[in-house]
C-alpha cells in the first residue's frame, strides 16, 4: 500500500507580502500603488491572487478607506515577521562582516526592556563583534564614556550632573504615577513615595511636581533602580513615578482623579564616545531603530 503523498502548501511571496503590509499601513491601495512603483491595478491584482490563496477575505473596502478582516489581523502579524526574517537573512549573508568590540553602557531600567532584543539581532547580523555591557548609573556611565572606556551608552535624560545638551533623543514616553491597584498607599498624608536615590530626573520632575501643588509628601523608600520602586508599589509600601509603558497589573497607573499633578514626558539619549568604527555605529543604528519601533 502506497503512503499518501502530502500536501504541498502554496508559498507567500515577499513581494506580494510587503504590497500587503504596506496598504494595511496605509489604509489605501493608490497610496501604496504609488510606493511600490506599480498601478493601481496592479496592486489590486496581487491581494486579489493573495486572497484566492489563503481562501480568506483580507480587506474591507469602503469609500475612503480600506481595513483589514479579522483574518487580515492575523496574516499582518505574520507578514511581517516573515519580511524581518527576510530582512535579517539577507543581511547576514551580504552586510560586510564587521569585526572588533564595542563596549556600550546602559541604565539598569532601560537595559532590562531592550537589551535582550537588541543583543539577540546584533549578534545575528554582526556575530564576529564582540559587545561589553556596562550598567549602571547615568552620570557614572558618561563618566565612563569621557573617560575612553565606553563607545556608546545610553541614558536617562536630565538627571543632576549631566548636561542636557549631549547626545541624541532617540526615546520619549509619558511619565506618570503607578500605585498598587485598589491599595492604600494613596490615600495615606502625607503620601508615601518610592524613589530613585537624589540626582534621577524621575525624583526630581516628582518633587518638584508635588511641590508646585502643594501635596505633602515623604519618601518611603529610595533605590537605585526601577525595580525597586516597583517591589514598593506592588507592597503597597508607596506611590511612584513610573514609565506609562511599564504600568503592569497589580499597578495601576494613578493622576488628576486622586488629585496627582502631571509628570510630562521623560526621554533616553544616545551619547557617542570619542571612538568611531563601523561596529560601534552599527549598534547605534540598531539601537535607534529599536527604540523607534518601540
């Protein structure tokens, strides 16, 4: 008896995928005509056959605009997950192998939410380029750096002895208050914080935010790193000044409603060191770009 021979799926075409992405971006197909270089046509012609393919309906048309079906949802996420493996491959192969090491520093808060993306893809496109990562605090980082043994490092932008005008901004978000979900911390006078040792930015944009407003305060618990602010909240040991994006359960983000005045955004900088090669510039860009897609 012979086995039943399987089944040969069909293949998506990068091409075709890109065409895909770009008009999900765009909301309209003459848009995205216009980028890819083709007619309208043309580019009505690919999903139409991309359609056919998959069985499933990808875009709604309406008058204005076009969106994506529930199945479009789920092709678009692996659409481009494909494209950036694509991206990576060939990079790898015909990118010019760079060589040597770059020693980059980072804040702890920011080192533990994009580093291990950032190491994982440079390693891949760069494997013969050896990277050293210092972490610490911002002002000792930039100490580092003009002291030669740093190339690159990140940091939190307006601490106390740093001067703003150096580097590049690659990074804002909201800063706001973060409190335990349904504790009490907040309700406590004077209000109890939890904050990064004198110096941080983030401390220095809360007191003097609190002061303005005339809210009485203590401070509960200092730390050198975010994580420790987070163990405070989570205990309900304090209130305090946190990354929107880093709000998770069992925190919740707190502000006008519990009579809290508003932080404003706080922003990352790059800061090159006197050395400049393509290794160290390559993990600048890399670094960028991560911070760019969020």
């Amino acid at each position: 008896m012979n086995a039943t021979a399987p089944i040969s799926l069909p293949l998506l075409e990068n091409d075709v995928l890109r065409t895909f992405v770009a008009i999900a971006d765009s909301g309209s197909f003459t848009r995205t005509a216009a980028q890819v270089f083709r007619s309208t046509a043309a580019v009505s012609l690919q999903i139409k056959r991309l359609e056919e393919t998959l069985g499933q309906r990808l875009f709604i048309r309406e008058a204005r605009q076009v969106r994506l079906t529930a199945e479009g949802e789920v092709l678009l996420g692996y659409a481009r997950r494909l494209l950036k493996l694509n991206e990576e491959a060939v990079a790898r192969f015909l990118t010019p192998t760079l060589t040597g090491r770059v020693r980059f520093g980072t804040p702890n808060d920011i080192g533990d939410r994009v580093l291990p993306s950032v190491l994982t893809l440079f390693a891949r496109s760069h494997p013969a380029v050896e990277v050293e990562v210092n972490v610490g605090r911002s002002v000792d980082l930039v100490a580092k750096l003009d002291a030669g043994e740093l190339d690159l490092t990140l940091i939190n932008a307006g601490n106390d002895g740093l001067d703003d005008a150096r580097g590049e901004v690659i990074y804002s978000e909201e800063l706001v208050w973060a409190g335990r979900d349904g504790g009490l911390a907040m309700q406590r006078s004077p209000l109890p914080l939890a904050l990064a040792n004198p110096g941080c930015a983030w401390r220095r944009t809360a007191l003097d935010a609190l002061d303005r407003q005339g809210v009485a305060y203590r401070i509960a618990y200092s730390c050198e790193q975010c994580a420790g602010q987070e163990a405070a909240m989570t205990a309900d040991l304090a209130i305090a000044p946190f990354p929107r994006s880093l709000v998770r359960p069992p925190l919740r983000r707190l502000g006008a409603e519990q009579g809290l005045p508003p932080l404003g955004e706080y922003h990352i900088k790059l800061i090159r060191g006197h050395q400049r090669n393509d290794a160290i510039e390559a993990l600048a860009t890399q670094m960028i770009q991560a911070f760019a897609q969020g």
